[in-house]
C-alpha cells in the first residue's frame, strides 16, 4: 500500500503518517482555530438542524500564560463567563440556554 500525505482535510495516521521524505503539515494557531470553529460548527448545525446558524463569536484573543497569576485569571474567566453571558454587549438578549 502507498503512503500519501496528510492533507488539510485530513489527520495523519497509520497509512498517512510521515515518512523519511515527508513531514507532518504544520498550522499556525489562528488556521487551527479556524478549522476548529468551521468543522464544529456545521456539525453542530447538523445536530440542531439549522443550517448555516452562527455558532461561535466572530474573532478570539490569544493570549500568552506567562505566570501562575495570569493562568488563575484565565481559569476563573472561563468557569464563570457563561454565567455573565447576559450581561454582555455581544449577547444580544437571545435566549441561548441550549448551548
């Protein structure tokens, strides 16, 4: 069996993995966070039966953990965000307690 590259579409495994003339494809963070966003997306769309609703929020930050101070904030801003939805600017008042 020939071995053939992963691609953008698809992970390496067994019959794709890396050989001694090619190497792992390599993706800055934004174009993974892209295809996270995209293929999730439609699939939760799928689920829910509504195509082409936007899920996610249109842009990130990435931010950089440099102390364990800066990684509590984080932790904390993730556990207790969804409890302040409403409350934001970007929440437009909708009811999403399905997510």
């Amino acid at each position: 069996t020939a071995t053939t590259a992963p691609t953008a579409t698809t992970a390496p495994t067994a019959t794709t993995a890396p050989t001694a003339t090619t190497a792992p494809k390599k993706y800055a963070l934004p174009e993974i966070v892209r295809q996270l966003k995209t293929f999730s997306a439609r699939r939760i769309n799928q689920l829910r039966r509504t195509p082409n609703t936007p899920v996610w929020q249109r842009n990130y930050w990435e931010h950089i953990i440099r102390d364990e101070e800066t990684y509590n904030k984080i932790v904390e801003y993730i556990i207790f965000n969804p409890y302040n939805w409403q409350n934001d600017s970007l929440f437009g008042g909708k009811n999403h307690d399905h997510l």
